[in-house]
C-alpha cells in the first residue's frame, strides 16, 4: 500500500516501498502550507518545471535529505549546480527508479528560473509505484493529447490544475478528465492565491455528475492507494 498526501498547492508527497517522494514542494513562501521545507525528508523530488512555485523547495530539502532530483534536463543540470543530485529527464523520457517509475508528458505552460533564465520545456508527470500509475498535469492548458496518455498509461489518480488564468479552469480540467479517463481525480493549483481561488467542490460536483469518480483532498490529508 502507498500513501498519498497533499502538501497544498501542485505539491504532493508520496510514501511508498519505504522510500519518500515530493513532487513540486513549494512550501517556504506558500500561505497554505502546512509545513516548512526544513520538517520534509524525501528520497527523491520530482520537479514539473522551474517555476518558483513548482521548484520550489526541492533543492534545500534534496541537499537537507541526501535525495536526488528528478526533472527535465535544464532543471537537473540548475539544480546539480546548485549542490543536489539529480537525474535528468526530458519530454516522452521514462527512467526506473528504485521506488517506480517516472515519465515526463508534455505540458502547455512556460518555464523560467528565478533570474528569468530558461527552465526547459514545462512537464507532466507519470509516476509508477505499486503498480499504480499517478499522473500528475502539472502546470498545463487542455491539449487533445491527454487523451493519449491516458489510452498508453490507464492511470489510476489523475491530480489536476483547475485554478484558472495560468492553467485550466474547472470546465477545462473536467474536459481533461474525460479525455485522460481515470480512476480517481484529485484537484490541485487552486485557492494559493486570489488569481487562482476557485471553488474545487464545483469541480468535483460536476465530474461527479458525469459519473467520474473524484474527491476533495484537505491539505495535509492523504489517500491510501
């Protein structure tokens, strides 16, 4: 059995095999969230793209943990050069790790360091652990692709943007989850800011109408799976 824990925002950890990953652990800075970089240990931290709400953290917790980055080329080589290992990764690329397996998908976004510097191309994330597939949107537009990743990879937990002005909305991320068809949707990206305060319990209700399994996760609260 894996857990699954919201860390507010796109952040998530995932706790399986005995092993520990964040995936986009922006924590220092986040109004909602519900700890500090310094009180999270990981093994490995999956990275979207380099936005500083996405990359976050994932540096001074890899330094703090002795973790391994995992993101797109730019970012692990940013990252690496900033004293954390990393493995580089790049669009359509899947690599084994020894608590699964990741895929980075494509992602209709932007992606730029700190310095404004360019961060490589912006990413989803398919992650493999216990035979369950989690596909995370990252930061992304509604693209007709989806629909493709989720016939080649059934996933089991689709976590979806829906806060609007930089991502999807509601209307587009419950067009997204007809064309991905998973298991369960979990919403993310939302409420951080006022720019992206939607109300997630609309989308929910609305997948719920079209017969698509989906749930509310509180922040710190998680999902067995």
């Amino acid at each position: 059995m894996a857990r699954l824990t919201y860390l507010s925002h796109s952040g998530w950890l995932i706790e399986s095999a005995g092993y520990k990953i964040c995936i986009d652990p922006f924590l220092d800075g986040n109004p909602l969230a519900p700890v500090s970089a310094k009180e999270v240990k990981a093994d490995f931290i999956i990275v979207s793209h380099a936005h500083g709400d996405h990359l976050g953290d994932a540096i001074p917790i890899a330094r703090a943990s002795g973790g391994q980055i995992i993101a797109n080329f730019e970012i692990a080589n940013y990252c690496q050069a900033h004293g954390a290992q990393t493995h580089a990764l790049h669009i359509g690329g899947a690599h084994s790790f020894p608590f699964g397996r990741v895929k980075l998908t494509p992602a209709w976004h932007g992606s730029s360091f700190p310095d404004g510097s360019y961060g490589g191309s912006p990413a989803g994330i398919l992650l493999t652990v216990e035979g369950k597939t989690i596909y995370h949107s990252g930061d992304t537009g509604l693209f007709m692709d989806m629909q493709l990743i989720g016939e080649m990879n059934p996933v089991d937990i689709f976590l979806v943007c829906i806060g609007d002005n930089f991502t999807m909305g509601i209307d587009d991320a419950v067009k997204a989850v007809e064309l991905v068809k998973p298991k369960l949707t979990i919403p993310m990206h939302y409420k951080t800011f006022g720019l992206i305060d939607v109300d997630a319990g609309e989308f929910v209700g609305k997948l719920h109408q079209k017969k698509f399994r989906a749930s509310l996760l509180q922040i710190n609260q998680s999902y067995d799976f």
